[in-house]
C-alpha cells in the first residue's frame, strides 16, 4: 500500500502535491523552451545559426517529433507499472531529457558537418525521456488522494497551473536568449530548467510522498489481490476503460487544432503579424507564452465556477463539448486575422487576433485537458493507471503528426494566406461538429463510468471549502 508522509496539508492538500507541482513546472520549462524554438531554428539560416528547412519539411518534421514525444508515455507507463516504478522512471527520464537539451544546445562549430546528426541525437534523447516521465508524473498526483476524495479534480487543476506557469516563463527567458544570442544557449537553457526538475524530485522525494511511485503498480496490485494470479478486468473496469478510449478519440480532433500553435501559428506570427510596439519588435517566440499566461489567469475562474454551479456541474463529455466548441471559437479570430491580410502575403496583421485566438483555446483547454487527467486517474484500474495514462497521451500523438499534416498545407509564397483561410475554417467546423456529438453521447459515457462520476452534489460546507482552496491557490 501506498502511504503519504504526515508532513501536514498547504492549502487545503498534501504538500506533496506541491513538490510535483514544482517538478513539472521546471519540466514544462524545459520543453516549452525548446518547442517555442525549434520550428525558428528549423527554418532560419544556416549562416545564422538555424538547419534552413522549408517550412513544409520543418512542419513535418515538428509534427513527428511531438507525434513520438506523446507516444512514448505508453511505454514509459507501462515500465512505470511493472519493472521501474513511478518515481524512478521520472528521475531516468529527466536525465535523459537533460542530456537531449543539451544536445541540442552543442554548438555548430563543436561538431562541423554533423550538425544534423547531433540535433536528431538530441530530440532521440528528449523522446525517450519524455516517455518515462510524462504519464507517471500525472499518475502520481492521482495517488496522493483516496477514492472518492472530492480533492482530486481541484488538484489536478492546481498541479495543472504548474505546467502553465513553466510553459509561460519558457518561451520568454529561453525564447529571448535564443533569438536575441544564439539558439543553442536557449536549448541550454532548456536544458538547465530539467537538471532542476530532477534534483526536487530526488531530494524531496522520500520526504513529501513517502513510497508512492516507489513500487510499481502492477506489483502493489498483486500485493492486494486475494489471489497469487492476475485478475481479470470486471465488465465495470472494462466500461470505464471504454470512456477513456473514446474520450481520448476525440481529443484528437482538440489537440490536431490546439498545437497549430507551436507550428502554423507561429509562423504565422514570425511572418505575418505587425509585432512592433514602439520601438521594440516582440520576438515570435514569446507567444508561445500567451496560452500558459491564460492558464494561470483562469484556471482559478473556471475550476470557481465548476464549484458555485454545485449538483449542476457538467459531467466531463460535456466539459470536452465545451472544449471544442472554444476552440472553434479561437480559430474564427485567426479567419479574420487572414481576411485583414486580403490575400496579400505582405501585409502584416494586428497581434490581437493571435492573442485572441489563444484566449478561447486556452478556455477550451481548461474545459479538457485537466479534465481529461483527473478522469483517467479515476476510471483507470490500479495495475493500469500509467499504462492507460500512457494511451491517453497516445492519442496526444496522433493529434500532434495530424496537426503538422494540416498545417503543412500553409504552403509557400502568394497561396500561403488563402490557404491559411482554409486551414483555419476547416479546424473550426470540424470542433464544432465533434463538440456536437459529444454532447449528445455524453449521457451513455457517464453510464460506463459506473459511478465514478455524474452524481456531482456535494454539501454546502465541501463546495465552500472547495472554493476557499481555489481562492488561495491564486
């Protein structure tokens, strides 16, 4: 059995969430650093220190790198479950996460003629790491909390405040040493923001979260069946897995649209948006920050909200509708960002349609993608959690080589914006259709969950010490 440390509570939860919260905030620094430049130093000249990939190359590859980066937490998980545990698989994984930054940080003249062989190295390094580290993270903060304990979803929501506050200081601090010195000192600098990662998580560790992680699941499963075989799934587990199969389906269609972001959408602001202010031109790395400034901004609203609505709470498939229909929403901004441009690949448009953009898709990514965490950790068996947290970044995966195939089609030269237009539109029907039929399916799916969720009504005294816990977490 797991146990948690009696180090006492901040803010109304286990200190140990704090420590993960800490861990994967310097983890999210780390790798929003590095994707805030990589499609940059991708397309920018060799003889300004970038690879001079065309975009539809750079785009590819982008897509691929992000595809595997989110399919290999399937593997890591179920490592996690059975051979390594939760705990030593993060320490591994950052290693080698670290070790891929600064692979990518070695400068050019270091390794004259193998520059390309040196960064593929690098990203090999960072994929591998990211598959130990990603899905047993996210696991853990389930662990710290007993069934039923009406805690999780808001821990979940502050643990999720942590990746976006590293995701909003990254593109910033790495962003600006990268286009301003030299792209190299920004992977560096990525890389540093790891090495902290993994030294609070190894010293902090055995203090604020006792053994959990430290066995694997599959083994303390074992331990606490009545039988020396391995039990078979009961037709109740086999019900909730479903749920999360077919909610992880439609995240596809979110996150094939969401991650324009690190690839369409910043190029489109490094080529087609007025960024000056003054006197000072706004580098293009910093809007990969806008989204995780969102995040810490309302994160605290809407998990408010989702408290002061009490038994009328919408179940999670219909906090996912919500998702989708606020990312159609944000890509009607980037329609009119490309209507202001006229077909004219000159001229450049106003920074309030892309910081528009960000603010719905930031709303529909509050609506599901902590939702969808705090759902796996309730609906997926023990033996299973991180393999099954593993499958629901497997179709993060999918979403993400769907995103680089769609956004490839920016083309280049005088087509490029027309072919924004439609790009654009065809992501915002597509939402609002899969937003649809969620919806409508999201009663059976609340079925199949078998309890785990739909029965919302909490007591007054729970919802105001919900609330108070949200206040404070400000």
């Amino acid at each position: 059995m797991s146990s948690i440390p009696k180090t006492g509570d901040f803010l109304g939860h286990p200190k140990g969430l704090f420590l993960l919260f800490g861990t994967e905030m310097w983890e999210r620094f780390s790798y929003y650093g590095m994707r805030a430049i990589l499609v940059l130093y991708l397309v920018d000249l060799v003889e300004r220190g970038g690879l001079g990939f065309t975009r539809v190359d750079a785009l590819s590859l982008y897509g691929t790198f992000t595809m595997l980066v989110y399919l290999t937490p399937l593997v890591g998980g179920w490592l996690a479950d059975n051979i390594l545990g939760q705990r030593k698989s993060i320490i591994i994984g950052g290693i080698l996460m670290a070790l891929g930054q600064f692979t990518l940080g070695t400068p050019h003249e270091f390794v004259a003629g193998f520059e390309r062989e040196m960064f593929y190295a690098g990203l090999a390094l960072l994929i591998c790491g990211n598959g130990l580290f990603k899905p047993n993270i996210s696991t853990m903060v389930g662990d710290l909390y007993d069934d039923g304990d009406h805690r999780r979803d808001g821990a979940f929501t502050i643990f999720y405040m942590g990746i976006n506050l590293g995701a909003a200081i990254a593109p910033i601090v790495v962003g600006t040493i990268a286009e301003k010195i030299a792209w190299q000192y920004g992977f560096i600098a990525a890389g540093v923001g790891m090495i902290i990662s993994v030294i609070m998580i190894h010293i902090l560790g055995n203090k604020y979260l006792g053994n959990i992680g430290v066995v694997p699941a599959a083994v303390v499963s074992q331990e606490n069946s009545k039988s020396d075989k391995k039990e078979p799934l009961t037709s109740e587990e086999r019900d909730r897995i479903k749920v999360i199969f077919i909610m992880s389906a439609f995240t596809i269609i979110f996150w094939a649209g969401f991650e324009q972001a690190g690839g369409l959408m910043n190029i489109f602001a490094n080529d087609y948006t007025d960024r000056m202010i003054g006197a000072f031109e706004v580098p293009a790395s910093w809007f990969q920050s806008v989204n995780a400034i969102f995040i810490v901004l309302f994160a605290p609203i809407i998990a408010t909200i989702w408290v002061k609505m009490g038994p009328n709470e919408p179940t999670s498939p219909v906090k996912f509708a919500f998702g989708m229909f606020f990312l159609a929403i944000g890509f009607l901004f980037m329609i009119g960002a490309t209507m202001q441009q006229g077909g004219d690949v000159t001229v450049k448009t106003s920074m309030s349609w892309l910081i528009f953009a960000y603010l719905f898709h930031t709303l529909g990514e509050l609506c599901l993608s902590p939702i969808g965490l705090s759902m796996v950790s309730k609906l997926a068996p023990m033996r299973l959690a991180s393999m099954l947290m593993g499958i629901w970044f497997l179709f993060t995966a999918m979403a993400n080589k769907v995103a680089a195939f769609v956004g490839s089609f920016i083309g280049e030269g005088a087509d490029s914006v027309d072919n924004a237009m439609a790009i654009f539109a065809g992501i915002a029907i597509t939402a609002t259709v899969s937003g649809i039929i969620l919806y409508l399916i999201s009663g059976k799916l609340v079925d199949w969950m078998h309890g785990a969720e739909g029965n919302t009504e909490h007591t007054e005294e729970e919802n105001l010490e919900a609330e108070l816990e949200i206040t404070a977490a400000r």
